[in-house]
C-alpha cells in the first residue's frame, strides 16, 4: 500500500525519526544510518539527513520498530505534537462556559509558553490526549491537584504527596508516594514529610499516572502554578486553569505570580497555613478550588484586581540566597567556589525552554550569614522581572573561565528589616517620634539646605554614570532575553501548529500496516 504523505506529514515524520537518531534506537533493521545502508542502495547513509529523505522512507524505517518501549515512544511523540494542535484550537474556541474562559485565559497568559513547555517525549511521561469531536473540550468538571516535592541526588525533584478534589472540596486521590531515586532532602519542614513515613509506602509514580488517567478523563485540572505539579508526575494535559495567572495584581505585573497564601488572604480573607508550618496538599488543593469558584462567582468576564496582603516573612527564609540563569557548564563545586561562607546548596532543574541555565539555593545558618554573603559580592544592582532587586556578577573561577550569574535574597523583602516599607515610613518613625540632640538636628537641616551648592568630584560623578548605565543595560538584556525566550516558543508553536494539521491521517495510515503503532 502506498502512502500519499503531505509535506507536512513528510515533517512530523522527519521530526519523529530525528528523535530515534537522537536516542539512539534500533529497529529490525538496525538504527537510522544501517537502516538506510541496506534499504537506500543508490546513496546509502552518505546522504542521511532525514528531512532530505522522500517521505516513504521514513515511514519505512519507522515500521522497523516493534519492541512495545518503541512503539510507545513513538505514540507519546504523535500524541505531544497531537496536543499542540489542540492547544492551539482550544485557544480559538468560543468562551462556551465560565469554565472555558478560565481555561482560555491559562492558555494565552504571556509565561504560559514558557512554563508549560513539558519535555513529555522523556521516559516515563504520560501524554494526555483529547480526541477532538469527543467531550472532553466540552466539560465543565474541574479537580483541583496540589504536589510536595522532595529533592533528589541528581539534582531533580520526585513526588512524595498527591492531592486531588473536586468541585465540591470531596477528596479524590490522597496519597503519599515512594520516589523513585535517591533523596538528599525531604524537606520535611515544607513537605510535612520524613523517610520514616514513607518506610511501608508502596505506592511509585506510575501508579499514581494510572489513577490520575482515570480521573481527568477529559476534564479541567486546576492548580496554583500548575507546572510544577504536572512536571513532578511527568503529565502533559492542555485542559488547566492556573489560579497564579488569572488573578491579576493592581500593578498589571504579567510576571509577578501572586503566592497561594497571599491569594487567600486577598480572595478568601483567610490564610491556607500558618506562619513556618508546612504545607498541606489537601488544604492547597482545597485553596485552588475555592479560588476558581470565586473567579467564577464574580464573573469571569469582570475585571478581578486586587492587592496582595504583604507576607510576613520567616526567618528560615531570611537565611537563603538565590544565584540564577547559571551556566550549566558550572558545577556545585564551582558554586562553592564563588559563594562565600559555610553554606548548604540546594539546585533547580533547568526550567524547560532554558536548558543551558540553571538556579540554586545556598542556605546559611542564620539571616546575618546570609546578609554578609550578600553584601560580599561586587557587582552591578539591578532587578529581576518581578521587579525585585538583585546583584549582576562576574566571577574568575580557578579554571580561568569567567562565569556571570545573578545573586537576590530570599525572600527579596528581606532586606527591609530595619529599612523602609512600601509607603517609603521609616518602620520606627511611624511608632514612634525619635527625639534628635537640637545641635545635630540643626546641622542636619543645614546639610539639606545647602546640598544644592555641593559639588562632586568629576571622578566620582563619572563613576555614578556608568553604574547607572550599566544597570540600565543590564535591565534591557533582561528585558531583550525574557522577549527573546517568549517569542521562541511562540514560533515552536507556531510551527508545531503547521506540521500537526493532519496528523491523525498520517497515524491512521500506519495503523493500517503497523498494527502495534497505536
């Protein structure tokens, strides 16, 4: 039987046979380059760019495979690209239900690109898919998830704790889960979570996909950015609504993701957990929910700002610093190297669509610690894209390779212990009038008038201008590299949009002589 394959059938194809090049897989006939050693006799591999290859021989070769590992590798492909076609046409769908709007507005949010962008054709990730002439872009059920995370050895995180609800606050799923890798923290102080728990837990992360299958079913996820959760169970499902991007702060800010207490606070009027207690993913999920609803309630099509509740701020977290958009060429050990101090580091994956950068956290004994280290290092002030101030650095490091990175505190409004708030009062002033010796506070006034009449040495005013220039660079290649990263993934889409339109057809064709090709 023939196939009469379209260019862009011919490009999925392409796309799927430089992912078997790229792993390395085998069929009946050997890998791609053996493969066309024995079937092209005119070129041989001498030619063996896939994109140069007629659509037959793709197909040909892909039909080699029939170990079911193969087989399903090949279907979470199919099903990913599947999932960005649908994606795009749930963008362009009508707002049928309050539930949809919300669902749309996840969807278009600026970050959304960046954030949900799932490596789902690695092993051991579940593709979701929605069939589409089914119900399942017409429901209207939602169940709220909520994860913890512990750390893992290799630098990844594993689930530990899954929650789901649904509309009506009745639990779901409620389970503790055994990772799957070597755990170096547990991080009991936020999980709620300790190895001794997890002594008779069974339950691994692929019983948990199985369970999870079953419920969506079609239906809307939601979660308070959701992305970590569906990246720790390694799920890649269109249909979400994540409350921390549709509530929007009064300042418009596209990528400032309000915290789940803060949104309680504002939203509900209460807080989802005390001050250094640890989470609860029954009680976060529970939060999610009753966030959505509320949108709902006022009126999806309504305008929601509102002013976050300033978060006290614990000292546990006083004691942390964050270096980001880390070079991955730069180990643990280099870290060590350039941040002063006795210190524990603990490192975050590449976020997806960044996969040459990374983040870490060094955690000192106390927030003294963490200040001075802070302090210590040279470098240009700056702020990242929330806003929040941070340090621009450059280090030498033994090797003689020059490493740039970027130092804040954590959290950023740390620093304002004993300086000013956010309506610019003196914390003390505003307790209390502060009693000043006359003579000084004279001399004081005297200063202020006559600052006008001061004059600054050129050298230093000189000085002044170039940090300042600096920064303003160093704010621009913020801004060009975010704009930079948003329009990549916009064009990825874009093009994912173009090659998918009929691939069904192309799956429905291989069906047809492959019957293990599901």
């Amino acid at each position: 039987m023939e196939y009469k394959i379209d260019t862009a059938d011919k490009k999925v194809l392409v796309d799927i046979v430089k992912l078997a090049q790229k792993r390395g897989m085998k069929g009946k006939m050997g890998d791609w380059k053996e493969f066309l050693s024995s079937h092209d006799k005119q070129f041989g591999a001498r030619m063996s760019d896939p994109s140069k290859k007629p659509h037959e021989v793709l197909a040909a070769f892909l039909k080699t495979f029939s170990k079911d590992e193969d087989l399903k590798f090949f279907n979470n492909v199919m099903k990913h690209h599947s999932n960005q076609y649908i994606l795009e046409r749930l963008k362009e769908r009508s707002h049928d239900s309050p539930e949809q709007s919300l669902v749309q507005e996840t969807l278009q949010h600026p970050l959304y690109p960046l954030d949900y962008s799932f490596p789902s054709i690695d092993e051991g990730w579940l593709v979701i898919s929605l069939k589409r002439k089914s119900k399942g872009v017409r429901s209207t059920t939602m169940l709220a998830v909520d994860c913890e995370m512990v750390l893992c050895e290799d630098g990844t995180e594993a689930l530990v704790k899954v929650c789901v609800v649904d509309h009506n606050l009745e639990v779901k799923l409620h389970k503790l889960v055994k990772p799957d890798k070597s755990v170096i923290d547990y991080r009991t102080e936020i999980t709620g979570v300790s190895s001794e728990d997890l002594k008779t837990v069974t339950c691994s992360l692929a019983d948990i996909q199985k369970s999870l299958r079953k419920l969506i079913d079609g239906n809307i996820l939601v979660g308070h950015s959701l992305y970590n959760d569906l990246r720790v169970l390694k799920i890649d499902y269109v249909r979400v609504i994540d409350t921390a991007y549709i509530f929007k702060p009064v300042d418009g800010s596209i990528h400032r993701r309000p915290s789940l207490n803060s949104l309680c606070q504002s939203v509900l009027g209460y807080e989802v957990r005390q001050k250094d207690a640890p989470h609860d993913c029954l009680d976060d999920a529970s939060a999610t929910m009753k966030l959505v609803l509320a949108r709902i309630k006022h009126g999806v099509d309504k305008p929601f700002p509102l002013t976050l509740v300033q978060e006290q701020v614990s000292e546990s977290e006083m004691t942390k610093l964050l270096l980001h958009r880390i070079p991955t060429t730069v180990n643990k050990e280099a870290l060590h190297e350039i941040i002063p101090g006795d210190f524990t580091l603990e490192v975050k994956p590449p976020r997806n669509g960044q996969g040459d950068i990374y983040s870490a956290v060094a955690i000192f004994k106390n927030h003294q610690e963490a200040g001075d280290a802070y302090e210590s290092f040279q470098g240009s002030l700056t702020k990242d894209s929330n806003g929040r101030p941070q340090k621009s650095v450059t280090f030498r490091l033994s090797t003689g390779t020059s490493v740039s990175l970027f130092v804040r505190r954590l959290p950023s409004h740390a620093h304002r212990k004993r300086d000013f708030q956010v309506d610019g009062t003196d914390d003390v002033s505003k307790n209390k009038k502060i009693k000043m010796d006359p003579e000084v506070e004279k001399d004081a006034l005297n200063a202020v008038d006559d600052s006008k009449e001061v004059k600054v040495d050129p050298e230093i005013e000189k000085e002044i201008e170039d940090a300042h220039l600096k920064e303003i660079e160093a704010l621009n290649q913020q801004l060009k590299e975010r704009e930079l990263e948003i329009e990549s993934l916009k064009e990825q889409l874009r093009k994912k949009d173009f090659e998918i339109t009929t691939l069904h057809n192309m799956v429905a064709k291989i069906k047809k002589r492959q019957p293990k090709i599901r």
